[in-house]
C-alpha cells in the first residue's frame, strides 16, 4: 500500500509543478506588456469567465472530494478504500489544476494579471492537497492494523 500513497504524491507534485512551469513561462513571455485590471467593463466581454470558472473548479473539487469520500463504504477493504480514495484525490485535484491552467490561459491571452490571482488561488488550493499518510489515515478512518502497511 505504500506503492499507492507514493504514486498519489508523484501525481499531486506532477500536477502541482505543471502548473508552476506553465504560470512563469507565461509570465515571462508577457512580462513586458503585463497590466493589471479588475475592471470587466474596460476588458474584452467574455473575461469574467475566467475567474469565475476559478472558483466555480475550487467549489467543485470540495464538492466533488467531499461527495466521493463520503460513497467509501466503511466496512470495506484497506485497498478498496485506498482505490476510492485515489479517485477522489485524482478528480479533486484535476480540477483545481483544470482552473488554475484556464486562468493562466486567460492572463496569457489578455495580459491581464488579475487572472493570475484565480490561478493562483486554485494553484494554493492543489498544494495544500497534497496526500500524505496522516491525511489518508484520518479521512478513511484507518484502525491500527491498516496504518502498519502504510
């Protein structure tokens, strides 16, 4: 079972450092004609998608890992608590990554800074997901023999 807590957090650090390089390779390319406005009436019209649908996928992540956890029979096997644990894990943390890549977009598209402020605040929420043995013990309610083989 260790196995499967190591390749959640290969996962969540692959995720996590996808949408770190994207955001400064994106900031490096428009650091010259960067500016910042939160105004959507002197931007383009379709700009309050984007920090919308930021916090539309942080809302999501919560409702959808709070929903899928919820579903984990409690008499059910270690693994198969584990198994349903990682797709919560992985459906959670793909969108919060989902919404920080839109808004990155968005700011790269529009050279608008705010945007980086919704992929920001979803990229915060991916890193404080990060799967750990405690975690994992807590939210499946693993007893002492199942927390041995973590």
């Amino acid at each position: 079972m260790n196995t499967k807590l190591k390749t959640l957090q290969i996962i969540h650090l692959a995720l996590c450092t996808g949408v770190f390089l994207f955001a400064l390779v994106t900031i490096f390319l428009n650091r010259e004609i960067m500016f910042f406005d939160a105004n959507p009436q002197t931007t383009s019209p379709f700009n309050p998608i984007f920090p919308i649908m930021g916090l539309i996928t942080i809302s999501g992540s919560m409702f959808f890992n709070r929903n899928l956890i919820a579903k984990i029979d409690k008499s059910a096997t270690t693994d198969t608590k584990i198994n349903m644990y990682q797709s919560a894990f992985i459906i959670s943390a793909a969108l919060l990554e989902g919404g920080a890549l839109f808004n990155i977009v968005g700011f790269f598209m529009t050279h608008n800074s705010f945007f980086l402020i919704f992929g920001v605040a979803n990229f915060i929420f991916l890193v404080l997901k990060r799967p750990t043995k405690d975690k994992l013990i807590s939210t499946l309610q693993l007893q002492y023999p199942d927390t041995e083989a973590l």
